[in-house]
C-alpha cells in the first residue's frame, strides 16, 4: 500500500512550517481537507471536492434571484500521486 498521501503531507509541512511567522511550537497542524473515516475498507481516505452552483426554477418557470451553492466529495480510485489503484490496495489488506 503506499504511502503518498502521508510522506506529501509531510512535505508540505516542513516546506510551509518555516515560512509562517512566529508561532508556539507543536501547534502547527496541517492536514488534508475533506478527510474521511472509512468503515468500507478501501485504503483512501481524502475525498476530492466538487463545488455545484447553480439556479433553481420556481414553478412559475422564473429563476430564483440567489444562485444555489452545493458540494459533493468522490473518492478517488487511485492514488493521485504514483497511480496505484485503492481499490486493490483495499482488497489486498483485506486478505
């Protein structure tokens, strides 16, 4: 299973910390957004964001001044960073 994921993160830490202003040490927290905890099994757990805007129709067929905002998350099934598939990752713990 690999370890993309957590080894990026790390990266970008140790690339950021030393760029913030002066801050207490050990409070530095940095993380993926959009993390889940999964009881399915699969090996990833950060989920891509997909932003939705769009405006609603009354039945009168007019348009709603507001623009309705959403979001939904996919899970991706292979790792964005070297492309081993999850899914197999997954199953392969499993055994």
């Amino acid at each position: 299973m690999c370890n993309c994921m957590n080894e990026t993160l790390k990266a970008v830490t140790a690339e950021v910390e030393p760029k913030l202003p002066a801050h207490k040490p050990g409070t530095l927290k940095i993380q993926w957004e959009n993390k889940v905890f999964r009881l399915d099994g699969k090996g990833n757990d950060v989920m891509l964001p997909v932003s939705i805007k769009y405006r609603r129709t009354k039945s009168s067929g007019d348009e709603y001044k507001n623009t309705t905002h959403d979001s939904i998350s996919m899970a991706m099934t292979y790792c964005p960073f070297c492309g081993e598939n999850f899914d197999k990752q997954a199953s392969e713990a499993n055994q």
